[in-house]
C-alpha cells in the first residue's frame, strides 16, 4: 500500500515538473522572439512611426503594415533593402496628376508635396510673365490639375501709343483686362473682343470721342449792279458800299485717337447779317461809242510798240484809270496808253485790232507805246508783242 501511494505521487511530480518546463520555454522563446526584433524608424507619407519587425526587406516592413507598394511609390532606401536595427524608411505614396502645357494633357505620376515641387521634378522652368494654375505653393492630391500658359510678346496700340507686353493664350477681352485697360462708351478694338490673342499679335485699341466745334464764319456779300443813264458808259459808281455777314455753325466732331475723321453740321445761326453792295453802271453812250473814221476824220497816224493784258491778272482790279469795269465788260475795246502822248478818252483805230478808246494807262506805258485789252489770257498771249499803226481819230 505505501509502494503504491508513493508511484502515484512521484506521477504528479513529473507532471508538473513536465508542466513548468513547457511553460518556461514557451516563456523563454516568447522573450527571445520579442528581444530579436529590429527597431525600424518610419516616416510614412509625412508620419513618423517607430515599429519593431523581424522582416527581412523594407518591402516586407510595409507589407506588414498594409502599404501596397507601386512602381512610382518613393521609398528610401529602396524597397529591396535588408532590415537592420535603427533603419531609417521613408515612405510616399505616389499621386497622379494631369499637367496641361502648349495645350498638350498629360498623365503623370509624382511624389511632390506641392506644385513647386512639381515643376522641379518635371524640369520645368517658368519666366515671370508665364502662368500657372493652381499656385505653386499648393498641395498635391490625386487626380489635380496644373495647367502651364507660356507668355509671349504683343504689341498693344492704346490710343495711338505703342508698347511691346506680355501676354498668354487668352481671348482679346481677357487680355484687355490683364492689362488692366478700360474702354469708354464709344471706344473700340481690333481684333474682336472674343477672338484668340496669339504670338506677334498686334491688338489696336481706338479711343473714339464726340466733341462740339463752334466755329464763326464770314458771309460774303454780293455785288449788286443797276444801269446808270447819267453815268457814261464803261463806267461805275458804288452807291452802297457791301458789309460782310457772320454765321455762327455749330458741329459734332467725332475723334479717333485725338484725329478727326468726321464732321456733321448740328445747328447755324446768324450772328450778323450781310449787306450787299450797289454799284451804278453807266449807260451813256457817248462812254462807249467809238465812230467809224475814215481818212478825212484821222488827225494824225504813227507807229507804236504794242503788247497785251486782261482784267486778271495777279493784283488787277479789273478797273481801268477812267473808272471803266473790264470785267463787267469783257467785250469791251479798251488800250492803255501815256497820256503824255494820247490823252485819255481818245477814239483810236489799231491795226490788226480795231477800233478803241484809250481809257487805261500803265507803269510800263511810256511814250509810243500802248497795251491793248483782251478778255483772255490766250488772246493776249497770241498778240504777243509786235509794233502796229496806230491812228487817231478826231
């Protein structure tokens, strides 16, 4: 009985004996388990994170953590590295982004933070003029848009002044406003409004005004004439002397950049009336009468130099010494003459131009010499200059 109590103990030794040590080497591989792990330093897409890993590669780390890695991703060291104790990851998940430049789209994958960064990684470069949307100092997520706009020179016309600026690919309205130019009612552009500004472009804006122009202006008066029977014929007298008028007219001026091109008369007005002028015409015809003489009626004949002049010539008045209007008398036959020599009022026959009366003189009409009128030029020109007989009638 004693034997068989103490077999049934020794059992229950063994047992626990057995027990202890399984436990113990559980206990013992747990700790060795814990205390071989690897202390790995993560910054993971910006957060920082210390982890304890038995893996034996960075790409194992992640994939214990749920990070699927991609192609694009940015892991350093790479993803391929050996895990040692106190490593150093650094993780960034890569974004996709579209990149519109020179209206060329694009698909691109990028680890930047923000659109600065971008650019950078892209190698692209930009000049102050260029545009870029959104702004560069904003953060980049999936599926966000960065549309480039290169600058280039355009030649503005403002008014008739000319300068070279930059400028995008924008409509001429847009342009306008990035210039910060202001069209008034009347004002226009070329090109259109809506049309595409593009390189070289030449955009012209016209400052269009209306303005009012009051002007005076003089009316000239008439000359009135009525026959005179007391007044010899060829012969004239002013009974009322002529007084110009005045008009005042106002106009609508329409400006183009500081010129006119245009005019419209709005109102017209008198300021004073004009006066005409009365002259008597004599009539007597004794002033005009030159007789037909024959041989026995001529006190003397001689020879003379002869040259020719009208009523319009520069300076002429048209009036003779004797008072006679050659120009309201155009069929008149009239010589000029030295009084000295052929007093004024003389009948005269001239060869090669009839018969006449001397009833003009001249600076240039000294001793035999007379000038004979004629209502044109080209008849005057045709006479010339050629010596005639000249004959005097009683």
């Amino acid at each position: 009985m004693k034997n068989l109590f103490s077999k049934s103990l020794s059992k229950k030794k063994l047992a626990v004996v057995g027990a202890s040590f399984v436990v113990f080497v559980a206990a013992f591989g747990f700790v060795f388990y814990e205390t071989t792990k690897k202390t790995v330093a993560l910054t993971l897409d910006g957060q920082e994170k210390i982890v304890k890993t038995h893996a034996g590669t960075i790409k194992e780390v992640l994939e214990e953590l749920d990070i699927s890695l991609h192609s694009e991703d940015y892991v350093s060291p790479s993803a391929d590295t050996k895990v040692k104790d106190n490593l150093k990851v650094e993780w960034k998940p890569a974004k996709q982004v579209q990149m519109v430049k020179e209206n060329e789209k694009k698909q691109v994958w990028t680890t930047a933070n923000t659109v600065e960064e971008f650019l950078k990684e892209q190698n692209v470069s930009l000049n102050e003029h260029d545009k870029i949307q959104p702004k560069i100092d904003t953060e980049i997520k999936n599926d966000l848009q960065i549309k480039i706009d290169r600058a280039f020179s355009v030649t503005l016309n403002d008014g008739g002044k000319e300068k070279q600026v930059w400028s995008t690919s924008t409509t001429v309205a847009d342009f306008l406003s990035q210039q910060e130019i202001k069209l008034n009612e009347l004002d226009r552009v070329e090109p259109n409004m809506d049309e595409t500004v593009k390189e070289d472009a030449i955009i012209n804006v016209i400052r269009v005004e209306k303005v009012t122009d009051v002007v005076e202006e003089p009316v000239r008066f008439a000359v009135v004439t009525k026959q005179d029977s007391k007044l010899a014929k060829g012969t004239e007298k002013t009974v009322t002397s002529g007084q110009e008028g005045l008009l005042k007219k106002e106009y609508e001026v329409v400006l183009e950049n500081g010129k006119e091109v245009s005019r419209k008369l709005l109102n017209e007005s008198t300021l004073k009336e004009k006066r005409d002028q009365v002259v008597a015409v004599g009539t007597k015809a004794v002033a005009q009468t030159v007789s037909r003489g024959t041989n026995n009626n001529v006190s003397r004949e001689f020879t003379v130099s002869s040259t020719a002049y009208t009523a319009n010539c520069n300076g002429c008045s048209g009036i003779t010494a004797t008072g006679y209007n050659l120009k309201a008398n155009p069929g008149a036959k009239i010589i000029a003459v030295d009084p000295r020599v052929i007093p004024l009022g003389t009948k005269v026959y001239v060869e090669g131009y009839g018969y006449a009366i001397a009833a003009d003189t001249g600076s240039a009409i000294k001793g035999n010499k007379i000038d004979v009128f004629f209502s044109s030029q080209s008849a005057a020109y045709r006479w010339g200059r050629k010596n005639v007989k000249i004959k005097i009638l009683n």
